[in-house]
C-alpha cells in the first residue's frame, strides 16, 4: 500500500492538556458569573442608594431637551407674615392658558383621515367662550407657512393663550380638553401695600429689594414642568414633573407697632420740614425688629407709580424730571433708609462715650466736672448745647443735661486708643449682619475716623457724636448693649422660615456678637438715663408719661463743612426697670433751631402713648411710682376700689368708658393705680390697672377671656359668650357682621370672674 494512502492516525489525547482546557473553561465560566452577579449588583445598588438622585439627573436632562415644548410651572411664591402670622405679603395661584398646537393639528388630522369627531373646533370654540378670544384669532395660530413653520407671531409649540386666569375658569378648560394645559402662577398681593414696603421689598425684572430679595431663592420654589414623551409604539403622552412651591417667612415685626410706626413718620414728614423721617423698634435683648418704618414712602402694588410715592416734591416735579433723574428717585425712595442711609449721631452717642470710660475706669460714678460753657482744644473752641455753661455737673447729670463739655474731658481721660476700641466694641464702621439686603458699613475714611485721624479735635468732636456717621441700625444695636446687660446683638427680621405643611426649615435665633460692657456698667447706665425725660433738666422732659419709666438720649447733630444742615436723633426705651421696647428715631435735614428735646420728644411721647395702650402695657411699680398721676386741677380724682368686687369695679369703668386691665386671677380689687385721690384717667387713655387678690378667686366660677381681636363683631360677640361674658361693644352702629373689633379689655388669656362684662372697641371692616 502507498505511504501516501496510509491514514495518518490522530494522536490519542493528552489527559494532562484536556484538564487544563477543562479548567480554563471552569474558569471562565466562574468569571462570568461573577462580572454578570456584579452588574446584577451594580444594578441593584444604583436602584436602591442612587435611584432617586440619578432619577433627579434624568428629569433635568428630560428639561434641558424639552425646554423648547413647554413653558415651566411656576410655583406659588411663599407668603411673608408677621410675628402673629398676620398676612404681609401673599401670592394667589392663578394660571396661564396653554395650548398645544402640535397636538391639536395632529388630532385634527386624524380626525379628518378617519371621518371622526373635529377636535380643532370643539377646544377653539371653548376657548373662544370662556376666554372671549375672536375665534379668527384662535384660527390664525393654525396657519403654516410653505415650510410648514407656524406663521404666528410665537413660533413655539405650545401657545399661552391667556395670563393670569382665575381657576374656576383655567381649570375646566384642561379637563375637559386634552390639548389645553394650565399651568400656575403666583400673583403677589398685599394685604396693606403701605405696610413696611422697605422691609419686605419686591421684585419686578432686575430689580430686587427687601426681604423679597434677601430671602428671593427660599421663596421662589422649584418650578415644575410639562413634557411629552413617546411610548414603545410612539404614542405620545403627557408627563409632569411637580412643582415644589415657595417656603413662607415669619418675621419678626409686630403689624400693629409697624402701622403705629408708619402712621407717626408718615404725620411727621408733614408737618415737620426735612427730607426723610425714620423710626424703628427693636426688642433691645433679642435684636428682633418689631417695626422699622420710613417717609417718604411707596406703595408695594406699584412701586413704580410716583403718583403714589408719599413725597409731595417727587410727585409735583416728576413731568419734569429726566429719565436719571426719575430713576435716581425710584432707587431713592426704594432704598431702606435704616440699613444705607448715614448720619452724624450727635449727643445720642455721648452715653456711649460714658459707658466706656466707666468700664476702663478712667471715671467713676462720683466724679464731678466743670462746664463753663465752652471748651477749647487747640485752636478750635467747641461750645457746649446752647452756649449754657453748667457749672459743676456729675457723671448723672451729663447725661441728663446732655453736656458737651464735660462729655470732651471725659473723652480725654479715656483717650484715642480706648475710644478707638470701643466705637468698634459698639459696632460702628461694621454691618451689623441683619436679614436685609445692601447694609452698609459706614466704614470709609471719609466719614468714619481712622485710630491715625484721630487727633485732638476729632476726639473732642468724636465724643459728642460728630465728624463720623451711623446707620440708625447700628445705632440701635449699639443703644440696645448699653441696656441689656452689655450684649452686642445681631439685628434681624425673619425668626423662621416654613414649608406648606408648617414645618420649621430654617430658625434665626438671638445671636450674641461679642460683649461690650459688664452687666454692672450696663445696669447704672440704663438707671440714669431715666433723669433725661424724668429730671428737672433733663432735655426729653416733653416725653415723660405718668405711670412709665422711659430712659432715652436725645441728640441734635449739625453736618456739612458749614454745619449748617441738622440732623435730629432721638432715642428712648421703656420700661427702664426691664426694659421691652427701644424706639429710635430720626428726622434727616431740619432747619436750624430745631432741636431733638423740642421736635421729636412730643412725637415720641404721642408714639409711646400708643404703644402703651395698644400692648397694654402695665405701669411701673415702686420707686418710679411716686409721681404717677399726681392730682391735676379739673380731673375727675380716682375712687377708692380697694376691696370692691372685680364685676363691679369693671362695669362702672365700661359706664365711663374708661379702659382697664386686670392683673392675677381673683374676683376682689386689691390694689389698683392710679390710687385713690389721683387724677382718673380720661376715656381711650391710659387704661386703670386693676390688681386682684388671688386668695379671692372663685373655684368653678373663673374663666378666661378669649383673644377675639381682628375678628368681626358678630363672631367676637359669640366667643365671648360662649366664655361666659358679657361683651360691650363701643364703636359701631347697625350690623355686627360690619365691624371688627380692634381692640378688647381685658387682654387675652386674662383669668375673670364668670358674667362680668367686657369691653370690645370696633370700627368698620
């Protein structure tokens, strides 16, 4: 046979060889499951640790491509309220009418091809009689040009054909239209758009101011969308991602002080000539602003229209201004005069002055200087308030008479470096950090000393707070560390921010700077100054209010190189024992001759008065009481009502009309001011204060007066016979439903005996 038709023989296999390709396969096999067991796993922890952020990430996506279909949802802007969760700025939803032609045109088509229901004209024809759109108009937006590009003015695919509908109009035409969307809008709305416009701000394009602005991305919201996607047979349908609305502020003014507020610079800038007038009230342990108002001001509806502007000059020259000189006016009477304003303290920094010497001991309590009425430092002789000379005064009494001259020789003894230290201890030349935008600093060589400018005659100027300026935030904050022990607060307006459900997001807590003064300086400082409304010669003599303590400083500052322009300063806080309120105030460029002692002192008085009755404040009690209601010539004296049943007292004072508050829970007067032979108190004054004997009080027979303020008459009248009262309504006429009671006597929560009478004072709603 020929080799070459012998079969070559396959070799036998090597068992050795076929064990490692066994092997090799195993091992490949294992490999593979392992890599498709962690993809399996990879799968599974995206889903479960990162499935709602990547889902976050894709709907974004989603937006970025789809942008071109579908305006955003707006979301309801969040509401800004006082610190009793009154309403000061609110948004109401309303919403955009869309429609989405592609969509329309498609269904229209269809319908055509198969000979079925006509869309187009059924949603055309709802719009035109629930919108009252020309249904020419309506036809006009179907029009295609000879690419086939929409030949309306808006090119997109989804039309907004009207703003700013109600929903009991909006909402039925998406439900019963698949083509038409509604997508929701805030409209802002203020209850009282005079109400702090300062404060809360706005925000109209690319202007942004107050809260508004401060607080604009927490109040925003996240706005939803409306997109189309395609299924797996490319059926579109319509998808929504939701809409997270704006959070709300609670802030920390008082609506009632405010309206007080605005209604006294509001009378002022009218009656007093100068070019703005700003108040504020600050709780002086806390740092929250309870009112912050200012004149000239603007309406929150139109911030724009000067017809509404509150300054006489603006509104009479505005035909004949420049378009500047127009837009310089807005950003003028926008800008809140508390925060970027600035102006020379005078005489109410002189406390500060002394405060600071008391705690380097350079001075004591005892210490007596000398004021002949000038004093001269280097070439320049200083006069002191009125060329008076007052003779040998002490540390109480510089206060008091408010002398400058003793004021400079203690501002000697501290010295530059001291005095450098300490102006910046009180917070001048820095922001003090509130929750408003564009504060300034006031930190500029130009109208703040350097420690190199301060010579000789700067710090005799410096000490009677002239030469360098303030905010009247700063000086607040500073006035409020000499009377609370010391402690330098930061000012703010929002205490809390919520979400829709009520929940707490973010909390603005009282917050210490630093310490300033010790507890012991503070306390004297804050006593004394009492003997500047209370004393013999104490310059805020016009603001004393018999029965309440109230410590302050007046201030009178000329500015400019001529000194001929005047600031007026005039700070006081009550009551002087603890005190609850600190009230600044300033008037910007008066005429010469007026001082703050004769000018503002009678505003703040009014202001006070007010306060007191609107907060029923009770008066001070022990050594500030000796004075009180001293028997005046003509008045009626006060009966003695110790002893006589709480019903009784109370029903008599109604019969006057003379208001009252009940203090302690007891049905027997105990003791009551004013005393027995002082002046009564006239109608809608200051209230009697009427202190019970609680070992008096009649178990099962107490109960407790309900706050019924802001409610109308009709439902106050209720509340308070349901609490077993009796309520006597003074102020209105007629209907009950027309009235709403604005202020009641007892104050809530008030514990009296069962049946007595009440007081509720309303006026028209």
């Amino acid at each position: 046979m020929p080799k070459d038709r012998i079969k070559k023989r396959r070799p036998l296999p090597n068992s050795t060889s076929a064990r490692r390709r066994n092997r090799r396969a195993v091992l490949i096999s294992i490999v593979f499951c392992l890599l498709f067991g962690g993809l399996l796993y990879e799968i599974w922890y995206i889903q479960t640790v990162h499935g709602e952020d990547y889902s976050r990430r894709a709907s974004a996506w989603i937006i970025d491509r789809v942008d071109h279909l579908s305006p955003p949802i707006v979301p309801n802007r969040g509401g800004i309220m006082d610190r009793n969760m009154q309403p000061l700025a609110v948004s109401h939803p309303v919403y955009n009418v869309v429609l989405d032609r592609t969509m329309l045109a498609y269904r229209e088509n269809l319908a055509i091809q198969r000979n079925t229901r006509a869309w187009m004209d059924d949603t055309l024809t709802a719009l035109h009689e629930a919108l009252d759109i020309p249904m020419a108009d309506l036809r006009a937006l179907f029009v295609r040009d000879a690419d086939g590009a929409w030949q309306s003015v808006i090119r997109d695919n989804w039309y907004i054909v009207a703003r700013e509908i109600p929903a009991n109009i909006a909402l039925p035409l998406r439900d019963g239209f698949r083509d038409i969307y509604v997508e929701e809008v805030s409209l802002r709305v203020y209850p009282d758009p005079f109400l702090a416009p300062h404060v809360l701000g706005f925000t109209r394009g690319d202007a942004q101011w107050g809260l508004e602005s401060r607080y604009n991305t927490m109040l925003s919201g996240t706005p939803g969308r409306i997109f189309r996607a395609f299924g797996a047979d490319n059926t579109p349908t319509r998808e929504e991602l939701p809409v997270q609305h704006g959070l709300t502020l609670i802030t920390t003014l008082d609506s009632d002080i405010q309206r007080l507020a605005q209604a006294t610079v509001d009378h002022t800038l009218a009656t007093v000539p100068g070019d703005a007038v700003a108040l504020l009230v600050m709780d002086p342990f806390t740092g929250e602003i309870l009112a912050m108002a200012q004149a000239p001001n603007f309406s929150l509806a139109d911030p724009a229209n000067h017809e509404l502007f509150t300054d006489p000059a603006i509104a009479a020259a505005w035909g004949h201004m420049t378009t500047e000189e127009q837009t310089n006016a807005w950003f003028g009477i926008w800008r809140n005069y508390h925060t970027t304003r600035s102006f020379e303290p005078g005489s109410i920094f002189k406390p500060i002055v002394i405060a600071a010497a008391l705690e380097e001991g350079v001075i004591s309590h005892n210490d007596v200087f000398f004021c002949n009425g000038s004093h001269k430092v280097g070439d320049r002789t200083i006069n002191c308030f009125n060329g008076i000379a007052h003779g040998s005064v002490t540390v109480s009494e510089v206060i008091e008479v408010s002398c400058n001259v003793a004021t400079m020789q203690i501002m000697q003894r501290l010295g530059a470096d001291a005095f450098y230290r300490y102006r910046g201890y009180f917070g001048y030349g820095e922001r003090t950090g509130i929750d408003l935008p564009g504060e300034e600093a006031v930190s500029s060589p130009l109208v703040m000393y350097t420690r190199d400018q301060l010579g000789p005659v700067q710090l005799a100027t410096s000490s009677i707070g002239q030469g360098f300026n303030n905010t009247s935030i700063q000086a607040a904050a500073s006035f409020a560390a000499l009377i609370n022990g010391g402690n330098l607060m930061r000012p703010f307006i929002v205490s809390h921010i919520v979400d829709a459900s009520g929940a707490v997001v973010q909390e603005n807590r009282p917050q210490v700077i630093r310490s300033v003064i010790s507890q012991g300086t503070s306390d004297w400082i804050r006593r004394e100054m009492e003997l500047v409304i209370s004393g013999n010669r104490g310059t805020g003599r016009q603001t004393r209010i018999p029965g309440h303590t109230i410590g302050g400083k007046t201030g009178t500052a000329e500015r400019g190189a001529a000194r001929e322009d005047v600031s007026l300063g005039y700070w006081i806080f009550t009551p002087v024992e603890n005190p609850e309120f600190l009230i600044f105030a300033v008037i910007d460029n008066v005429i010469p001759g007026m001082t703050a002692g004769n000018t503002l002192a009678p505003i703040l008085r009014a202001f006070t008065e007010d306060l007191i009755l609107l907060r029923n404040l009770p008066p001070s009690e022990g050594p500030y009481m000796e004075d009180w209601h001293s028997p005046v010539l003509g008045l009626e004296p006060m009966p003695d009502l110790n002893g006589q049943r709480v019903t009784d007292v109370v029903r008599n004072l109604i019969n006057q009309g003379i208001l009252f508050q009940i203090h302690g829970g007891g049905t027997i007067v105990d003791h009551h001011f004013p005393a027995a032979g002082f002046s009564m108190p006239q109608p809608n004054s200051i209230p009697v204060q009427l202190h019970t004997d609680p070992t008096t009080r009649a178990e099962g027979g107490m109960t407790f007066m309900p706050n019924v303020v802001d409610l109308n008459a009709e439902q106050a009248h209720e509340f308070v016979r349901d609490a077993l009262l009796m309520p006597i309504l003074f102020g209105g006429e007629g209907e009950r439903a027309n009235y709403e009671v604005y202020r009641q006597f007892p104050a809530p929560g008030t514990e009296v005996p069962q049946g007595m009478q009440v007081m509720l004072r309303v006026r028209r709603r």
